[in-house]
C-alpha cells in the first residue's frame, strides 16, 4: 500500500509536554473518547499529541502510537521514555502500515483512531483491518479532511453503526468526527451525509452547519457541471438536508 499519506499541518510545538494545549479538531477527538477501552491505537500520530493527552488522563490501558514515518516514531518514543519512564507499560510505539495493525496480539475493548488523512485512505485501512480480523468487535474514531460522502457509504456497506458524530470548524476548515462500531446495530444506522452533525445547540453551531452544508452543495456541483462524474444522489442527499 502506498504510504503518500495527505496529512494535515504540523501543530507548532514538536515538543510538547503532558500539559500540552491541544487544536480546536484534537480536543473534540479527545473528548469523544469514553474511559472504556482495553487499547486506543492513534493512527497517523505524527508526534503524538492526540496519543500523549489519552495518555495523561489514563484512557486506556495501553494506548499504542503508530505511524508509517520512522524519524517520527523513534522522537515520539524518546519524548515518551523521557516523560512516561515510570508507566513505560502503559504505551507502546509502532513503526508500521495502520493496515497492518496487530489486533489479534492484544485482548479487551480496542478503539482506533484515524485522523489528519483523506477519507480514501481511511476506507483502505478500515476494509484491510476488517477482512483480517472479521470477527473482533472494533470502535473506530475517524476524522477525514475530505471523502466524508465516500467514506460514510463504505462504512454503510461494512454494517458498521453509529455511536457518535459531531462537526467542528477550525481556521475556516470543517472537520466530520465519527465514532462508530464494527459491530452490526439496526438502530444506530449511519447516514451517508450525516444526521447529528447538523443538529445545532447554539447560534455559532447553528452558522458552522449552514456554512459547511452550502460548501458541501457547491462542491458537488462543480463537479456535476463539470461532467467529470455523476453525483446528482450525493446532490440530492444534501439538498434533502432540514436544517
């Protein structure tokens, strides 16, 4: 699998501590995490910001650090030793493919988180992952920065279920942050376009949804008009959006 990953900037700070202050998009991942879980695998860590805030608050049992980039790894695991020398047992550094993740090593509850790469990545590592462990009960906590229309239909097409899901915006970027199950559930379906995420509590909530909707539209219809596929069902799906 080619590994030209589309990542998102660096945060500024390549060495933070366990106080670090995470992104806008970090902190609602992090707070999307439940207290429940046996392993977190932060995918794609770069240098492990999200990873080292579950970490701190004792998340999990073990939370592993895996990205594909060994310059990466081998700071993050110095940074680590340096800090977290005394719960040494409590993390773990990979060095390898996320379609290549050792989830039949590990028992208990497990949650994989993918974020900062493209939705056609993600499916790519979603289906290698499934059809090498079919029958293991698997959270994953995905941000996409774009393909959310593709990757939402494949996780439809997997039987996967909704947990959660929620939009954010970021330095005029829109985030979909989705948490769903491997496990079949017929009354937690995911919606191809989304259906909470459009749910507002607030005014500014309320300007984030409107102005990602009318992006989204805009955007597929540039490519409608520009004959360069045929997505009048994504079109219409969005347009069937009650704000």
């Amino acid at each position: 699998m080619k590994n030209n990953l589309l990542r998102l900037p660096p945060i500024t700070n390549p060495h933070p501590g366990p106080s670090l202050k995470l992104s806008k998009r970090l902190q609602q991942i992090e707070q999307m995490v439940a207290s429940d879980y046996t392993h977190i695998w932060d995918c794609c860590c770069d240098h492990g910001f999200l990873g080292t805030a579950l970490l701190s608050r004792q998340s999990a049992s073990q939370i592993h650090f895996v990205d594909i980039v060994p310059e990466l790894i081998a700071e993050l695991d110095s940074r680590l030793q340096r800090l977290y020398s005394d719960s040494a047992s409590s993390w773990k550094t990979h060095c390898l493919d996320v379609a290549k993740l050792p989830l039949e090593q590990y028992a208990g509850k497990q949650l994989i988180i993918i974020a900062g790469v493209g939705g056609d990545l993600i499916i790519q590592f979603i289906e290698a992952l499934h059809q090498k462990h079919p029958k293991l009960n698997i959270d994953f906590l995905l941000c996409p920065v774009h393909h959310q229309f593709t990757l939402r239909q494949k996780l439809i097409d997997l039987n996967f279920s909704l947990k959660d899901e929620t939009l954010i915006e970021e330095k005029q970027h829109f985030y979909e942050v989705i948490l769903v199950s491997s496990e079949t559930n017929e009354s937690a379906l995911i919606s191809p376009v989304g259906h909470r995420i459009w749910q507002s509590a607030s005014v500014e909530q309320s300007l984030v949804v409107e102005t990602y909707l009318n992006r989204k539209l805009n955007h597929y219809n540039r490519i409608q008009q520009g004959n360069n596929a045929n997505v009048e069902h994504i079109i219409e799906a969005y347009r069937a959006i009650t704000l």
